[in-house]
C-alpha cells in the first residue's frame, strides 16, 4: 500500500534539494505540477541543471515544459547549452507548446543546422513543424544535405514533410526512394510516396508507377516498404499486383501485408462509393420531394377549376 500525503510547496522544495534518493526527488518534481510560481521555476530550473542524476533532470524539464509564459521559455532555451544531448532533446520536445514563437522558430532552426547530436537536430525537426513557421519547406529541406548516421536526419525531415502534407517534397521523396541512397532512408521514402500523394491527391498515377516498379525489387525491405506505400496510397489499379504479392512473395511478412493492403483499399473503395451513392440517393429523394409537391399544386388548382364550374 502507498500512503499518499499532501505536502505544501515548501515542503517539496525542501524534497527536490535534499531528497536522499532519486525516488523522492522525482516525487517532488511531479508533485511540484500543482504550484506554478517563480519560486518553483527556479527550482525546477537549478534541477535540471544541477542534479546529479539524468531523470531526475530530464523529469524536471518535463514539468517546466508544461507552462507558456516567456520566464518559463528563457529558463528552457538555457539549458539548450547542456552537453547532455538527451537534456537538450527533452527541452527541444518542450519547446514545442510555443507554436508560432519566433524566438524558438530561429532556435529549432539553429539546431537543425548546428547541433551536434543527430538525435537532437531530429527531434528539433519535429519540434518546428508543430511551430508552424511560414517558410518550414525550405528550412526543413536545407536540412536534407545534413550528413547522420543511417540518414536518421534525411528520415525524420521526410516524415516530417509528409505529416506537414506538404505536396513539394514529392520530388524529395522520389529522389530518396532511389538507389544509391541507404535502404532506411529508401523505405522511408518510398512509403511517404504514398502516404504524400494519398492525402494530397496529387502525384497519385506517377506515385503508383514508382511503387509498382519496386515491388519487383530484389530487396524484402525495398518491397515491404512499397506495399505500405500502396495500402497508404490507396489506389483501385494497386490490387492486381498486391494480389501476386499476397500469392508468390517468398516473405510471409509481405505476403501478409499485401493482404492487408488489399483489404484496406477495397474497404476505402466501398466507403468511397457508399459514400457517392448516399449522395445521389439524397439528390434523388429532394427531386421526388420536389416532384411531388409539383403535383400537389397541380392536383390543387385542378380541383379549383372544377370548382368555380
């Protein structure tokens, strides 16, 4: 059983500094969610500075990412000059609340250019699309020539663009879908093809010629990665090549996936039509309303006529 005591803010500050494990001290940060004031930013600040122990830091920066106001965002932006990478991640990750904050727009994008940990610059990428800057495109594609391990940079800015729906990295897409590029950053690639051009509805017969040639790749991951496109896609022309796939691949992996794939787009299909024909229906039923009340106003002026005779 855990006994739970209500404790005044000076009483969890006096746990934050003093706690003698890492249990307490975090306790006390959580706890510390419920008093927003100066005096409890500075001590969460000095914390994720000072103490000696990553998660309890990193747990810290997570509860002064919770408020928006320009003391909290200073007292964020400085610890950006950590040489913890993971400090530096957390706090890129709670900057993300300052949406359209030129301040941390500059900041995110001078990570993206500088900072010297690729996971960092990543999750700086993610950071500044939720930010919504006016020209995220061309930032986000300066940082395609950024050199990372397995492409981890080249990956999460594509992703990032794709989520964004931003129907000019199409060409960035197709570029990266091919070899001699890293099979990561190729997967990557060749399912935001589909993905992109499914929810934008532009590129989708070019999209579907790409995927179709790389399904006939001799590489598992190039071909996977080409079935994801296709159910994302979502296009009717797909199924037949799914089909062989789900028949003959030598990956029970992707043979699955295509039947996945294919059920998917008929279903999107089906909704599609039920969709159409449940607006033709209501065209039709408002024209025999239409109609009837046409011939009620007839059958009205008829029986007036006979009337006055």
């Amino acid at each position: 059983m855990e006994q739970e005591h209500k404790k005044s803010q000076d009483m969890l500050l006096y746990e934050l500094e003093n706690g003698s494990t890492i249990f307490i001290r975090i306790r006390a940060v959580k706890k510390l969610t419920d008093h927003r004031n100066k005096t409890v930013r500075e001590a969460l600040l000095k914390t994720a500075q000072n103490d000696p122990y990553l998660r309890v830091r990193l747990e810290a920066i997570a509860v002064l990412g919770k408020e928006r106001d320009d003391q909290t965002k200073n007292a964020l932006l400085s610890l950006l000059k950590d040489n913890e990478p993971k400090v530096r991640g957390k706090v890129v990750n709670a900057l993300r609340g300052f949406y359209k904050d030129n301040e941390v727009i500059n900041t995110m994008i001078d990570i993206i250019k500088n900072d010297s940990s690729n996971s960092v610059a990543s999750s700086a990428v993610r950071t500044l699309a939720q930010l919504k800057p006016v020209k995220v495109y061309a930032v986000l594609k300066s940082g395609l020539k950024r050199k990372s391990w397995r492409h981890q940079m080249q990956s999460s800015i594509l992703n990032t663009l794709v989520d964004l729906k931003e129907p000019r990295a199409f060409s960035d897409l197709e570029k990266f879908a091919k070899d001699p590029y890293h099979r990561d950053l190729r997967t990557t690639a060749i399912r935001g093809l589909g993905r992109l051009a499914g929810e934008t509805k532009q590129h989708q017969s070019h999209a579907l010629n790409l995927l179709l040639d790389y399904l006939k790749s001799s590489s598992p991951s190039i071909r996977s990665a080409a079935v994801s496109g296709l159910q994302s896609l979502g296009h009717q022309d797909a199924i037949s090549q799914l089909q062989w796939i789900e028949s003959n691949d030598g990956k029970e992996n992707i043979r699955n996936a295509a039947k996945r794939a294919i059920s998917e787009i008929r279903r999107d299909r089906e909704s599609d039509l039920a969709g159409k024909n449940a607006g033709l229906i209501d065209k039709l039923q408002d024209k025999n309303k239409a109609l009837e009340n046409q011939l009620k106003d007839i059958e009205s002026k008829r029986k007036e006529i006979t009337k006055d005779k």
